[in-house]
C-alpha cells in the first residue's frame, strides 16, 4: 500500500516543514489518514489549547492516533504533557498534583482558523512520563522532545534500512515509551504508516498483516511468547520483515520457535524509562545472549556490577547508574545479570514491591505487608499479609478467599490485573532474619505449599439462568465476563483474551453446577473456536447434557456470533 521512500525529519521540525498532503500518516481501520487532515486537525487543537491558561495536561488516549495528534498539539502550543503509567482512579487521584487539566474534557473548536505551525523548541518541549520508583511513590521522568529526536535517528540508523517503507503494526500500546518511540515517534519522523489499530489478539494481528502487506511489527516478549501457540507461522502470509520486542528478555525457546516460524529472530531492545534504550539482541548463535549497546552510548560496570552508561539520551553527560547488574565483555557487549533493587517486571509492566505494600497498608483490615514475586511456571506475585483485629474479624467471618478477593479489589485502584496477587497468605507475623529483616527468600518460601485461598475471580458473573422449556438436561446461562477475571491477567498482555481451555473447564463447572452430570472428563470433540472472548462481553453459554451417551455439548455465543462449540465426553463415576 505505500510507494514512498522514508524521509527522516526531526520530529521538533516536522510540522513546520510537513509532508506532502496525500503523504500516508497512519490507517485507522479501513480508513488512511493523510497527511492534510492530520495536520489540520493538529493545528485546530493547538490553537484551542492556546485559548487556555493551564500549563501541564494529563493525556489519557487510548487511541493511538487520537494520542499523537494531543500530543502534538501540546507540544506546539507551548504546552506540557503528562503522560501517567495507567489510566486506574487511583493513580490519577495520586497524580493529580502533577497536572493542571484533563485533555479528555477539552472541547475543541474546530472552525478554529488553522495557520502555518513554527518549529517546536525541542528542549523546552517537555514530556513528563510516570513509572514505578523504588520508594513506592510513582516517579517522574522528564525527556525533552531532543532526547526522544535523537534516538529515533539511533533506530532508523539502525533498522531503517531493513524494514524501508514497511508500515508499523503493535500489540504493545502507545503510553509507554517503548511503544511511544516505537509505534508512533519512529514512523511519524520517517514517513512510514502507523496502524491506529492496536492488534489485541493473534488473528486481528494475522488481518491488519493482511491489510498492510508490509510491515514491521511492534510487540512485547509475553506477547511474542504465545503467539506460535496462537497462529500457525510457518503458513502466516505475509509475514512481517521485522519484529521488535522491548520491556524484557525473550526466552530463549521462544526466540527459537519465532525464529522457525518467521524466519528471523526478534530484534530485542533493551532499555528503561529514565534511560530510553540501551542495547539490543537478536538470540542467533552461541552468544545470543549478549547485547551490543547502540553505538552513541557508553556502558561500563560499576563497582557494585550496576550497569553504568553515558548515552545522548539523557538529560546530561552525568553517568547514570542502572538497578541492573551486567557481565561485561571484551568487545563491549554484556550479558544481563538481573534486577538490583526491589523493582520486578510481571509480563513486561513493572511493579515497585515497597508500592504494593504501601496500598496493602493503607487498607483497614492490615496491620503489616510484604509483597514477593514468584517464579513459577510464570513469574506471578505473592502477598503476605498481616491482618489488624478487624481483618482477624473479616477472616474468621467471611474466609480467606473473600479477604483475599477484597484486599485484591482495593489493590485494583492502583494497579493493572497482571500485576495483582495471585497467591495469599495471611500469617500471624511476617517471617524475619536474624537482624529482624524481613527476606525475600523466607516470603517465598511461605508459597512452596499449595494456595489454601483459591484464587479470587474465577468465574464469570451469572446474570440469568433458563431451562429451556423445563428440560433439566439443557441449561442456558447469560453471563457477563468481567475484566478482573484472573485468567485474563498475563494472556496476551495489553491485549486480554479468555483462553480457550478455561471455556471448557467452565462448560464443566457450570454442568456439574445446573445439570444431572456425572463422569469424568474423558476426551473432546467438534472443538471449534470462532471468535475472541474479550474481557467486558456479555453473552449465552448453552449447554445440553445427554446421560444416555454421557456428553456434553457447549456453545458460547451472542445473537450476533458465535464464539466457540464443542462437545466433552465424559466415562466412570465422578
């Protein structure tokens, strides 16, 4: 669909300058946005914001497009944007000191007159992105529109060439700054055409391909690992040229397997908030492992084994000393060792331990918390929670699920479901060292048994339930499937999905519940799933059980679609 060149232009210069008028800039659906309308509609924002006193605005977009345009329009109107982690009432309450006004009310007069738009000063065009600080609080990090100017110029030196006019697709959003260079700075400044689409499950990923026909893709590493699971991508047609993967390490076999079906390996970059990026990798050969820093940049190891790096991406020529240890080599590659302080990352979105626990605190029912993460099949986190005499009360009335589940739903204000609690325990101290320290290794050790509360939120809600024409061996269910649903957490993050195999383990569970069923689960077949189950819809579970042939068949569906069919044979006594 392109038959352009890309051209870079610093992004401080790129309205003034600006693009032909039927230049590509992004599609929106089946829609392409040109250049023309684009600008325009930055213009119109930007002279409304000039109508208004406040400094400082919170941008919220979900909309990748609807973002880059706000965000342009701040910038060129003088304006600072404040970018939060998420968008959770809880954080934005705890921000709301940072910020003078919501973009999100703003009401644009669009007969406003548009006019030549000037250079954007790139060291007063400030951009204020909020991450997870070691204290707890949220911690601000301030870039200059310089700062990200420059490392785009990094990446098209690095990668420009490989992926030409190659449009850009991602599963990863927008908000971060991996996915603000990546997805929205990178393409804008080259010309190349950005998707307005976020690619929320495998199969829109294999349409938007479609769509496109070149591309490059943007995604994350708990992304990339499902999806040779989720997509056969040795058939995939077309595939993408490139495939970028930043917010941590991709395993090894997932590499591989991505590798087989695509191709190549992902390109995988390495970096932070604070520092933009540092390094990156593709996991072919024997060091694989490795990462070569970007040529601009610096990197030493400090006394302590703390990567230490000099980078054109920060603010100043100051030494900025990272939380992560490194292995350095002779030819200036590293190995990554692991984090040094209490940060973890849980499906690429970091988490402050001491943050977690201060919400717990703050909670009426606790009187101590320590928060661990738990390296299980996937990395997860553990709560121990001390409880006050009211919390005591709660448990000794209520039960450890629901203190769990309540204590889950208050830390739900601040944080994003993959980052919940999997795993509770409610003892009568915190386990501490010798010097009365509390460890790390003593809180994990508390999860080495198996969960005593079962984990909260497994089911969907039951709004309705009809015997259809009283027949007690056909049940229909309306349910709703709630976003906190724990099975959403951490499959095909930023972009949640019912896995398959928790559709049938509820046909099951709701058949045992409704209907005469009996036997154990023995095989399945007729398994068709037909559409992505996302969290927030509404829609009928039917099932019918025949006793005679000891099978169930199940359909989840809505009157417009139907979702997933299938039938479970069961055998022997329950």
């Amino acid at each position: 669909m392109t038959n352009f060149a890309p051209h870079l232009i610093a992004l401080p210069d790129l309205f003034n300058r600006g693009r032909p008028d039927d230049h590509p800039v992004a599609r929106d659906g089946q829609r392409l946005i040109v250049w023309r309308d684009f600008s325009v509609r930055v213009s119109r924002l930007a002279a409304t914001l000039r109508q208004h006193p406040e400094k400082r605005w919170l941008l919220t977009s979900d909309d990748p497009l609807d973002f880059t345009a706000e965000l342009f329009a701040l910038l060129l109107a003088g304006k600072q944007a404040v970018i939060p982690p998420n968008t959770r009432p809880g954080t934005l309450d705890a921000l709301a000191a940072a910020f003078d006004a919501r973009l999100d009310t703003l009401t644009v007069d669009n007969a406003s007159l548009t006019s030549p738009l000037a250079a954007i000063d790139p060291h007063r065009a400030i951009i204020d992105l909020y991450t997870s600080g070691s204290t707890g609080e949220h911690k601000r990090v301030r870039k200059t529109l310089a700062q990200f100017d420059a490392e785009v110029a990094v990446l098209e030196s690095l990668w420009g060439e490989k992926i030409g006019a190659a449009a850009i697709l991602a599963t990863a959003p927008h908000q971060h700054i991996y996915g603000l260079l990546f997805r929205v700075f990178w393409p804008l400044a080259s010309g190349r055409v950005f998707d307005a689409v976020t690619c929320a499950h495998p199969d829109m990923l294999e349409e938007r391909l479609a769509v496109f026909g070149r591309a490059a893709l943007i995604s994350s590493p708990a992304q990339l690992t499902r999806l040779p699971d989720l997509l056969p991508l040795a058939a995939l047609q077309p595939k993408p040229v490139a495939v970028f993967s930043s917010g941590g390490p991709l395993p090894g076999s997932a590499a591989r397997a991505l590798a087989d079906g695509l191709g190549e390996a992902p390109i995988e970059v390495f970096g932070s908030t604070e520092t933009g990026g540092v390094a990156w990798r593709q996991q072919v050969g024997a060091d694989g492992d490795l990462w070569t820093p970007f040529l601009c940049h610096t990197v030493s190891a400090s006394d302590t084994g703390a990567l230490t790096l000099r980078s054109p991406f920060l603010a100043d020529d100051a030494p900025w000393e990272m939380d992560d240890g490194i292995a350095l080599q002779a030819d200036g590659r590293f190995r990554l060792l692991g984090r040094l302080d209490r940060i973890v990352k849980i499906e690429e979105k970091r988490l402050s331990l001491p943050d977690m626990e201060s919400r717990l605190l703050a909670h009426g029912w606790v009187d101590s918390s320590a928060a661990v993460a738990l390296n299980g099949r996937r990395q997860s986190i553990g709560a121990v929670v001390v409880l006050n005499a009211q919390g005591k009360a709660a448990l000794q009335a209520s039960g450890k699920r629901a203190v769990a589940q309540t204590l889950r739903t208050h830390l739900a204000n601040h944080f994003d479901a993959v980052l919940l609690p999997r795993h509770w325990r409610f003892p009568d101290q915190l386990p501490t060292n010798e010097r009365g320290k509390v460890a790390a290794a003593a809180l994990a050790a508390l999860f080495d048994l198996p969960d005593v509360v079962p984990e909260p939120a497994l089911l969907p809600e039951v709004t309705a339930v009809n015997f259809a024409g009283g027949n007690r061996n056909h049940v229909v269910l309306d349910l709703h499937v709630t976003s906190d649903i724990a099975h959403f957490a951490g499959h095909f993050p930023g972009a949640a999905l019912l896995p398959g195999v928790v559709q049938v383990d509820w046909a099951v569970f709701f058949a045992r519940r409704h209907l005469a069923l009996t036997g154990h689960f023995s095989a399945l077949e007729n398994l068709k799933f037909l559409g992505v189950i996302l969290p927030g819809t509404k829609l009928q579970l039917s099932l019918t059980w025949d006793a005679a042939r000891q099978r169930l068949e199940f359909a989840y569906a809505t009157p417009q679609r139907k979702y997933s069919t299938g039938r479970i044979l069961f055998g022997g006594a329950a």
